[in-house]
C-alpha cells in the first residue's frame, strides 16, 4: 500500500525560507486604529457642539413663542408680536447658521489635517518598509553569491 507524504516538514521548511515580517501589519493596524480614534473625536465634539447650537436656538425659540402667545389688548399688538417674532427668528437663525458653518470649517480643517499627517507617516513607513526588505534581499543574496 502507498504511504502518504508527511507534508508539515516540508511546509515547516517553505515558510522558513520565506520569513514573513508581521510588523509592518501590525503597525499599519495601530496607525489606522489611531487616525480612527482622531477622526472620532472630531466628529464627536462637532456633534456635541452642533447638539448645544440646537438645544440654545430651541430654547430662545420657545421663549420668544411664548412671549408671542400671550393676550394682546389690542388687535395690532398680535401683529406687532408677529413681525417682532419673525424678525428675532430671522436673527437668530442667521447667528446659529453661522455657528453651523464654524463647526463644519473647523471639521473639514482637522479632518484635512488628520489625513495629510496620516498619509505622510504612511510614505515613511513604506518608505522604511521598502528600505528594509531591500537590505534583507541584498544580504541574503551576499550570502548566497558566497555560499557558492
């Protein structure tokens, strides 16, 4: 009867021969896990600050609807709370989109600034990673040349 091959020496010996270096993935892993934490938090305190813009523009809505709600004695008068309410509003509106717009500058600005330090540690790490293989494939092709 035919014996099967033990093939685990032989895949022992082929992955010898070809060493994997798994810090370069470990390092790209860390890397990214870290510009995720980064780009969290910026988009965290924007929505914290977005949430604070809305919870005020809320409260000075209500106040002013609430001050526009009462008895007038005279029929004018709910037209004058009418046009002062629109014109606070039209006010305040302005303000907080603005407010808005500050918070999306300042996301947009980090976020750039994130990706470009995160694609410049990116270069020097393939930069390294390139350089170091290259030494290994030179050293063991010496070691080869003079095995010889």
């Amino acid at each position: 009867m035919a014996k099967t091959q033990d093939f685990t020496a032989i895949m022992k010996d082929l992955m010898g021969a070809f060493p994997v270096d798994t810090s370069a993935v470990e390092n790209a892993f860390k890397s990214t896990a870290s510009l995720n934490e980064k780009l969290s938090g910026v988009a965290l305190e924007a929505a914290e600050k977005s949430a604070e813009i809305s919870n005020k523009w809320t409260k000075e809505t209500l106040a002013k609807l609430s001050e526009m709600s009462k008895a007038k004695a005279e029929p004018a008068d709910y037209a004058k709370a009418a046009t002062d309410f629109a014109s606070a509003s039209a006010e305040v509106a302005a303000e907080n989109l603005a407010a808005f717009a500050e918070i999306a500058k300042k996301v947009q600005s980090e976020t750039v600034e994130l990706l470009m330090a995160a694609g410049k540690e990116a270069a020097e790490e393939t930069t390294a990673a390139v350089k170091k293989a290259t030494n290994e494939v030179t050293a063991a092709a010496k070691k080869a040349t003079a095995a010889k």
